[in-house]
C-alpha cells in the first residue's frame, strides 16, 4: 500500500513535471497504482516486490534529480 500512496503523491505534481520526470513510464506507473489500491486481493506479490527492487531505485533518482 505504500507503493500505492507514493505514486498517488506523485499524482499531485503538475503535468509538465511528472511527464519530464517520468515520460512515458507515467500511465504504466499509475496503472500499477490502481491495480494495488482497487485490486489488492488479486495483486501478485512477486510483481510488486520486483518492481520495488527494480523500479523504485530509478523513481527516486528522478525525484532527486528534480529536487536538485
């Protein structure tokens, strides 16, 4: 759920800034969102520990990297 409640956060930017920070990846990030706070029973806990490992190190590179 705290993956969920990040990407909800990042909902909250303005367009421009989460498409420069995200591009491309944004509908998938926000599909993942909503698959995990409407969906939960069924999400697959592998997939979300996957995309923890994988996804989130370049998530919050691209959030530092705006904050600098």
């Amino acid at each position: 759920m705290r993956l969920s409640a990040g990407l909800e956060a990042l909902a909250g930017l303005d367009d421009a800034t989460r498409d420069r920070m995200f591009g491309d990846a944004w509908p998938l990030m926000w599909g993942m969102r909503n698959r995990i706070a409407h969906g939960y029973l069924l999400v697959d806990a592998v997939v979300v520990h996957r995309t923890v490992e994988h996804d989130v190190p370049p998530i919050v590179a691209a959030i530092e990297a705006n904050l600098a």
